[in-house]
C-alpha cells in the first residue's frame, strides 16, 4: 500500500503513448519521421486559420514546436498524439490534451487535421 507521501506524489512522464486506433485512424506518440508531415501542416494556412499563431513560413519554425510534440508526455502538463493513417500510419495531424489539472479534472484540447482529411 503507496505511503501518502507516494500517492501524493506527481506521476512520472510518460515514456511511450498508448496508441488509439480507431477506423482509418491512429493516434499515437510523434516519431522523427512524422517532421515533414508536422511541418507541412502547420505550414497551410487553411489548417492554421483558427490556431494561436499564423501558419510557418520556414522550416526552422516547425523544429522548437515537433521537439516540444515528440516529448509532450507528461500526465500532469500536456499530452500529444500524432493522428496517422492506419494503412501507411503517415502522419496527418495531430492532438494535444494540454492544462491538464487532475484536481478539477479538466483539460484543454486542440487539434489540427490536413485539409486533405
């Protein structure tokens, strides 16, 4: 039985995402390979239209954003899936579960899909 000192501890980020499948989709933790895919995305302006900031005019722009994406594991801050295709499991966007506070139990999400999709 955990002490109240561990169960009141926070929980420790998460090293591998569950993968979601449902359909023709996947949600899944970012990869290396999903960058191009990552940076396209958020780099179309149909897709970035309602987003917290304007679509990428440059790469460089898309590296801090997808490093911050493939670690953004941590229950108790943000959670982010890939959404891949589950025939070529090809990236076509993504998921962010974010302000995550288990006291209220409550969370903001946002998304964004390509247009394509």
């Amino acid at each position: 039985m955990p002490t109240a000192d561990e169960s009141s501890r926070a929980p420790a980020p998460i090293d591998d995402l569950p993968s979601l499948e449902a359909g023709r989709i996947r949600l899944r933790g970012f990869r290396e390979a999903d960058f191009e895919n990552f940076h396209t995305l958020h780099a179309d302006p149909r897709v970035m239209r309602y987003w917290s900031f304007p679509a990428w005019t440059e790469r460089s722009q898309a590296r801090a954003r997808f490093a911050d994406a493939v670690s953004g594991r941590d229950p108790d801050d943000k959670l982010c899936w890939a959404v891949a295709q589950t025939n070529d499991d090809r990236l076509i966007g993504g998921v962010t579960l974010f302000s995550i506070d288990r006291t209220q139990g409550s969370a903001g999400i946002g998304y964004a899909l390509h247009c394509d999709h």
